[in-house]
C-alpha cells in the first residue's frame, strides 16, 4: 500500500472533516473511522467488503461474523484488522514505532477501538460519542504500518 505524495495535507482534510462528528453506527464507528483515513491517504477502500452493510451495533456484529467465518468470537475487531492487514499485506509493527497516520489498536471503557495516529503522532484519533477523542499513543495495544 503506497500512500500519495500529499497524504498529510489530505489526512488533516479528513481529521477537520471529522473533528465535530459523533460516534455512528455504519458511517463514523471507529473501524470505518480508520478504513476512510486509510482510504484519504492511499486510495485503498479497506472496509469495501462491509461499508453500507449495517446501522447499529448488533448489525456491525453480524458483519464482523459473517467476515471472520469462523475464525473466532474471542477479540472480533482485532481479528478483523488481522485479516485485513494480512489480505492486503500490511505490515503490523510494535505499538511504539506506530508513527502519523498508522492504525492502531486500542482498549477503552468500550472495548476494541481502532484509531489512527494523529498528525502530531503524539497521540491516537477516535470518534467519541460528540467528537473525535484523542487517546495517548501508549495505549496502542496492536499497530499497522499504513
């Protein structure tokens, strides 16, 4: 996966896009979160196989279940980043070399999240239930190299 020459000026396009947008279902949860700044930096739709096929949380599961066939109900979203990460041959590296614009991650009061690394790489972007969170970086339980 390459990114374009300019994908700092269009990740910061898409964080401000972003910025005052609540947590949603099917449009802003934190794994579409993740697959659009992906998609902003690279082109690449990595959420293609599931984008626009749930609204709640209970339909998120479905999908997540219906991708992961049979690979395991223990820890779904990491599985899914897993499976995405080794289908489209991203490199997973250790949390602490996960730099601006990786994916990571992380546990919060929710559970599983994913975010990416903000700009500053000081710290990790999620949607929250008003607007993005920021979390800090040494939080970052697993990481890709985008």
């Amino acid at each position: 996966m390459k990114r374009f020459e300019d994908w700092p000026t269009r990740l910061d396009e898409f964080i401000e896009s972003r910025r005052n947008q609540p947590f949603a279902w099917g449009s802003n949860d934190c794994c579409l979160f993740a697959c659009d700044a992906v998609l902003a930096m690279t082109g690449e739709d990595l959420a293609a196989d599931f984008r626009r096929k749930y609204s709640d949380a209970r339909g998120a599961i479905q999908v997540l279940r219906d991708f992961l066939k049979g690979i395991g109900d223990d820890a779904p979203l990491e599985a899914l980043a897993v499976r995405i990460a080794r289908i489209r041959e991203i490199k997973e590296i250790a949390p602490r070399f996960a730099q601006r614009g990786d994916v990571v991650l992380f546990e919060d009061a929710h559970g599983e999240t994913l975010g990416l690394v903000s700009l500053s790489g000081d710290d990790i972007l999620a949607p929250g239930e008003s607007e993005l969170v920021r979390i800090p970086i040494s939080s970052a339980l697993r990481a890709w190299r985008i």
